[in-house]
C-alpha cells in the first residue's frame, strides 16, 4: 500500500505526463509550415526537424549550374524546400520525439506514419544534414542518405548552392543573389 505522499507525487507526475508537460513523444496536426525545416502545430507549438538544415525562404540555388558550361538562373530553393514539407506535411498527423532546443524553439524527430520527415528531405535533396543534437547512432543513418542524395544529384545536389548555415550567417552568396 502507498503512503498518501508517494501516490500524490505519483498521480502528479501521470497528469503532467497526460498534459504533455513531461512527455518526450507526442502527436499533432500540422497547422502551418514556416520553411523547409520548421512547422507548427494546431496549437501553435513550433517545430524544427531534428537532423535537417534547409536553405532559407529567400535563398536561391543556382540550376544547372553543377554542368552547365555557362550561367544558368537561380531558382528559390528555399521556397521549394518550403512547398516539399507543405506537400508532405500539411493538414496531416505528425508524430514527434524531443531531440533538443534551438532559440527557444523544439527539436524534434518527426514522422508522418512511416515517413521520418527529416530523412526523407534529406533523401529528396531538399537540404544538408545538420548535426547539432545528433548522436553518433543517428549520423551514420542521416550522414548515408545524404550522400545517396548527393550521388544521384538529387535537389540541391543537382544545383550549385551555399550551405544554408553559410547563407543564413551571410558568409558567402552566389553571384546571382548579389
């Protein structure tokens, strides 16, 4: 039998489990999708997908440009990273798991039924591995699909491009954003 103080804490520490406070995995509907790599739920909890760096809304990529023997145009692929999650994301259930925090905002792993969000961004080229967070477990499976998106000159893979945290922290742009 429990002492009235032990069943106190633990009735406590199931309802602030049920209310999500505690919870490391949790579901949601997703409301709206900020970028390639950030989205909120009904609710408005925001989430940046654990694993993934994509380039901004107003960054552009320069298409062709890999083989091209002369200057091709730059398109929005910060834009179409942003209308890849929408496509895949929107309006659906998602189901995520605290990997961190970042500005204030959570880290998540996140899956639309079978579908690991990040890695699956990561497959269609739509942007680099990011590390931060990640442990040596994880680096292997988002490091691979990368480097299978890179081989097959999938998305960005395909376009000359600046890493996102380089263009973000204004380091370099290509000539065509100048």
């Amino acid at each position: 039998m429990l002492r009235l103080p032990t069943a106190i804490i633990l009735m406590s520490l199931v309802a602030g489990s049920a209310q999500g406070t505690d919870v490391a995995a949790f579901t949601g509907k997703v409301e709206v999708v900020q970028d390639g790599e950030t989205f909120s739920l009904v609710g408005g909890q925001k989430i940046r997908i654990f694993g993934l760096d994509a380039p901004g809304l107003r960054q552009r990529c320069q298409q062709n440009a890999v083989n091209a023997s002369r200057s091709s145009p730059c398109i929005p692929c910060g834009q179409s990273a942003r209308r890849a999650l929408e496509d895949l994301i929107l309006g659906k259930e998602v189901r995520c798991e605290r990997r961190g925090e970042s500005d204030g905002q959570m880290v998540g792993e996140c899956a639309y039924g079978r579908v690991k969000i990040g890695p699956w961004m990561l497959a269609h080229g739509y942007g680099v591995v990011d590390g931060e967070y990640m442990e040596r477990r994880d680096l292997k499976a988002y490091v691979g699909t990368q480097r299978a998106a890179k081989e097959a000159n999938t998305g960005l893979w395909a376009m000359s491009f600046i890493p996102p945290a380089d263009w973000r922290n204004h380091k370099q742009r290509l000539e065509c954003e100048r």
